[in-house]
C-alpha cells in the first residue's frame, strides 16, 4: 500500500526531475533507506518515520547557466515555502504530510 507521504515523495522527485534539478540534489536522511529497500534487491527493511524530505544541494553555484524555479513548481503542488534569511535554508510545507 502507498501512502500518502510516499505519493508526494515521488511528486517531489517528479518536481525536481522537470525542473532540471534532479542531478544536482543529493536525496540525505530517512527516505535514502526507503529507496534502498524497495529499489534494490537487498532485503533491507527500512525504519521510515520521519516527517521531511532531505536534500543536499552541494553547490550553488552548479550549474550556472541555468535558474530553477523550485519553489513556485512545489507551491502549485500544495506546498508552502519558509526560507529562513540568514542561512539560506529553504523548508517546504504540506499540510499533514510533511512538515519540519
């Protein structure tokens, strides 16, 4: 059974994939061990409880030539954007989903 959070899990990659962002986020945290249990044939069993969706953008400056527009194609899908000033640090909301 897929639940609600890993329906929108696919919608963020599905996101980052039309964006052009895909290939320079690094997917961190909890949902590495759901992508490991049910992409490779490993027997793995994943202890998923978590509430977010990390990602690692590892250079800002990379690729240069090109500006995505991930927040406004996540906020279309429901989500709100907070963006904490000093650091950076973009979190993206959804209402009984996901949340920090």
């Amino acid at each position: 059974m897929v639940t609600e959070q890993e329906k929108e899990f696919w919608n963020i990659i599905e996101i980052f994939e039309n964006e052009g962002l895909l290939p320079y986020v690094m997917l961190i945290g909890s949902w590495v061990e759901y992508l490991y249990q049910n992409h490779i044939d490993s027997g793995f069993i994943a202890n998923l409880r978590t509430t977010d969706v990390d990602f690692l953008y590892i250079n800002l400056l990379r690729p240069t030539d090109k500006k995505f527009d991930i927040i406004n194609a996540l906020e279309n899908k429901g989500f709100l954007c907070t963006q904490n000033r000093s650091s950076g640090v973009a979190k993206f909301i959804k209402e009984d989903v996901f949340r920090y």
